[in-house]
C-alpha cells in the first residue's frame, strides 16, 4: 500500500536541504563557545543559520534566540507576564495564559490589550489566520511561518516563536524572536551562550538544518507553492461536499492556512475516522499533536461554540507540498466510502 502523508500540521518530512545541511554539520566537531579553529568553525554554522531564519521571518539576525523548540521559546516568551490568551491557542501558550479571550464563532479571537495578550498567527486545528495586532506582547508563528507571509519587523509584535519541524527542518530545534529592547528574563541559566538569553550548548546539526530549511521555505512561498496547496486543499473540500451531506468545514468562511481543513460529521468519532484512515493508507489526525497520543474532543473548536458532539467527531487534514491531487482524490474516495458506511450503521 502507498501511504499518502496528511498531517503536516503535526510536523512535515524532512527537506532534502535541511538533510544536506544537517549531514556536514555533523563533521564539524567544535564547541561554538570555543575559540580554536573548530570552535569558530561550529559557531558559523550558527551564525550562518541565524541569519537564514532571520531572513525567512523579516526579522534583525540579532534578535533570533535559538531554542529546542516553539514549546521552550513560549516558556521563555511568557513565563511571568500575566498574559492574556485565548482558548485557542496551542497547549505550549495556553499554560502560560489565562485563557479568558472571547473567540467568535469563524475562530477569531478578540484582544483588548495587545500588550497584554499572547495570540498566534494561524491554528494548527482548524487553520484561522488571525489578525495581529500592532503592539501584540507575543505572537505563535509556528504554524504561519513558511506558509504564509510574515515580517517579524513589520508585525508589530514583541516576541514571537516558531519552530523547524513544522517547515521541513528537524524535530527538536526553533527560536524565539524579540524585538530589540524587550526585557526577557532567561529560563535556562548557566553558560551565556545566545547572549546570556538561552544557556546550553548550541544544536549545532539542528541549528543548521533549521537555517537550510527556513531559507527554501521562503522560497517556496515566494514562489507561490502554497497558492497550489490551496487549490487542492479545496478540491478535497469540494469533493467531500458533494457528497457528504451532514459535514461540517470548520473555519471556512475566515482566512485560513492554504494547507489546512477542519471538517466534522457529527457523530462519527474523530479517534474512529483516524484509525479507518490509517488502515486505509491515510496519516490524518484529530487535533493538536501535542498530546502525547491522547484523543479528545478539541477545546479548539469549543470556544468556537461547537457542541461535544460536533467537536468529538472534529479531524484535521493538513497538506504538504509534496501533496499532489491524485494523493487528495484518493483520499476522498476512501473517507467518502467509511462515511457512506458510517451513515449505514447510523440508519
């Protein structure tokens, strides 16, 4: 059976570049702290792949802050600041805010105070790109960089995180981004490596990887790969529609990522439709995949006002660029098939 890849909003394969960077990093045996010749060495690749991500978000090489990943960047962006967020966000931001933002039923989130507020740039759910406000205290890009257009120096945001992964660099790398003058107390203390801001020895293979895939991200997006996601993304939509009387496209009316569909049958069990189409050749998911395997309704599409019921039966696809259109008709084939069978059983 051919498997046909349809979670990259959970993480996306590896980019060929990032593979090539990552596999001559691994030659380079210095410590970037050390001054010999093989530490500086280290330390341009570092540096190298600094200024690549500070390109790619339209921010200063400076103000990029390398970390394991968006998840230690929210920690180190919003531990102590009291912020304001909403139920939307991603677990890593919603355990440092306070969760009391109103979201309108196409997924926008209302903010008050800019200052005050953590609010990300598009959901890993259900794809809503939001509107960031000038002056917004920290924005999670993790989702909206490389897909969408995004200059940190012009968003008007303080902080904002992202991550490799989630645009064909390895797992376990990403960055804070700070606008220059914001106070930032560090997390990790020990050695001043990242100017005194993040302490540890550099990833130095996932640092370059990172850099290698930031810059073909940009690239692909500057040359409009994502406005041919978007296409077939509404092709799979169209196509269920059709025929798929009861379903639910969740988002649909709002901006969204040119790669994401939310959609439920109310009844038919998001954990039930992930399992069908995994025996059928399909990796989908049913939310965030941020909870170490557990299935649940998606708090996500409860602050939107969906019911139990409809948010229990909720599941994500997410295309990739390698996604072509006989990969999307496939899949409407088969999960038009176990819904026709669904609504069977249901009679």
């Amino acid at each position: 059976m051919n498997r046909v890849y349809l979670d990259h909003n959970a993480t996306t394969p590896l980019r060929p570049e990032a593979r090539a960077a990552m596999v001559a990093a691994m030659d380079v045996a210095g410590n970037p702290s050390s001054v010999h010749a093989e530490g500086r060495a280290a330390k341009a690749l570092v540096e190298r792949a600094r200024a690549q991500v500070a390109a790619a978000l339209g921010a200063d090489g400076a103000d990029v802050i390398f970390t394991s990943g968006a998840t230690e960047a929210a920690a180190l962006a919003c531990a102590g600041r009291g912020l304001a967020s909403a139920a939307v966000e991603h677990d890593a931001v919603a355990a440092w805010g306070s969760g009391t933002l109103s979201v309108r039923a196409d997924g926008v989130v209302e903010v008050f105070e800019p200052a005050a507020t953590a609010l990300q740039l598009a959901n890993s759910e259900t794809g809503v790109v939001q509107e960031l406000p000038a002056g917004l205290a920290v924005t999670d890009a993790t989702q909206g960089f490389g897909k969408l257009p995004f200059a940190f120096n012009w968003s008007g945001a303080e902080m904002a995180l992202v991550s490799a992964h989630k645009l064909g660099g390895p797992k376990g790398i990403g960055a804070l981004v700070i606008r220059r003058g914001t106070d930032l107390v560090a997390q990790l203390k020990g050695g001043g490596q990242e100017m005194g801001r993040r302490a540890g020895t550099e990833n130095v293979i996932g640092i370059a990887g990172f850099g290698a895939a930031a810059e073909a991200a940009a690239r692909d997006l500057a040359d409009g790969r994502w406005g041919e996601i978007e296409k077939l993304r509404n092709i799979l939509e169209n196509g269920l529609e059709a025929s798929a009387k009861s379903i639910i496209f969740v988002g649909k009316d709002s901006r969204r990522l040119p790669n994401t569909s939310c959609f439920a049958v109310p009844g038919w069990k998001g954990e039930t439709q992930v399992m069908q189409m995994d025996l059928a050749g399909f990796a989908i998911s049913a939310g965030s995949a941020c909870s170490s395997g557990k299935v649940r309704a998606s708090r996500v599409l409860g602050a939107m006002g969906y019911d139990e019921t409809v948010a229990a039966s909720a599941i994500r696809v997410s295309l990739g660029l390698e996604t072509r259109e006989e990969d999307v008709q496939r899949f409407v084939d088969a999960w038009l098939k176990q819904e026709s069978k669904y609504r069977a059983r249901a009679a």
